[in-house]
C-alpha cells in the first residue's frame, strides 16, 4: 500500500474509532440523560451530537469541489435540541458520519495534493482531513465525559479499566519482560 492509500485509510479508521467511543458511551445512557446538561447554559450529548452530525456533513458532502461551509448549514440550529426522539437523533447522527465515510472510500491518494476551502480559507486536503478529525475528537471526548457523569457507578469503561493495565498487557502482549514474539 503506497504512503497516500495508508494516509486515507487512517484518517478513516481514527474518524470511526471516535465514532465507537461515541457510540459506546451513548448506549450506556437513557433518553433523558442524553439530553441533560451538566450545567444550565452548557451541551447536552444530543446537542453536541447534532453539532457533529451538521459539521461532518457540511464539510465532507462535496468536499474537494465546494466550501466545507454550505449556505444550507443552520450551525446556530445545531445548538438547540430540536429532536422527537431518540431514534431521529441516531438518524441524524449517522448521516452525519455517512458523510465522512462517503467521502473518504473515494478520496485517492492524488486528492491529498489538492486545496480545499473552509469559510472561504484554503487548506490543504491532509490538513483538512487532520482539523476535522481534531474537531470532532474534541467533541467525543465531550460526549464520553458527560455520559461518564451521568451514568455514575453503571459506567463501563470504554477502554482499558482503572487498575487493568498490567492485566491487558499480559493478555495481549504476554508476560511482562517476555521477549516479543
């Protein structure tokens, strides 16, 4: 695989692996927790997943040949709780991440020479591809937080358990100071 084809599908695989912690820490929530603010005038999960779902399809929906800002995009709207239902907020959510995977299954390693533009600012395709994932990462990491707190003591760990590194280490790596295999 050339350096090109290992950038695309590396970008792909850490925008979905923020997409699982996402997941994973929602499903650990009702309804009414995904929509409770830690704090009056902060972002519920759902709306900091209507955030993504709107970034992500602004930017990545004709990505390479028109503004990642569409005239259609209603960012302020993002910011208010607007869904029915969970499911419509899952809906649009995964529309959101369509989007990113649309487009990245057929970027090809030459696109990663072109510019795209951003509110009007030139980028070049990698960095491009590097704040988006920046910026969606932050808002995971928001997400996984608050579904943290609200869960309390239900919570299961998203990724390696307080207290289980050496545990993890030994079943995936062997004994500790055991040659590498």
């Amino acid at each position: 695989m050339e350096l090109g084809e290992s950038l695309l599908a590396a970008a792909r695989e850490a925008f979905f692996s923020q997409k699982d912690l996402a997941d994973r820490a929602i499903a650990q929530l009702s309804d009414a927790q995904l929509r409770q603010p830690l704090a009056g005038d902060a972002n519920s999960i759902a709306i900091v997943m209507k955030h993504i779902a709107g970034n992500l399809t602004s930017r990545w929906t004709s990505f390479l040949t028109s503004d990642g800002e569409k005239p259609t995009r209603d960012r302020d709207g993002e910011f208010v709780d607007s869904f029915t239902s969970r499911a419509e907020m899952l809906e649009v959510w995964d529309r959101g991440w369509a989007c990113v995977d649309s487009t990245l299954s057929t970027l090809r390693p030459a696109d990663l020479q072109a510019r795209v533009t951003v509110r009007g600012e030139s980028l070049a395709v990698p960095f491009a591809i590097q704040r988006s994932l920046a910026h969606i990462s932050y808002h995971v990491g928001q997400i996984v937080l608050i579904a943290r707190i609200h869960a309390g003591p239900a919570w299961r760990t998203l990724t390696i358990a307080p207290g289980g590194s050496r545990q993890y280490n030994r079943d995936h790596w062997g004994p500790i100071g055991a040659p590498p295999s």
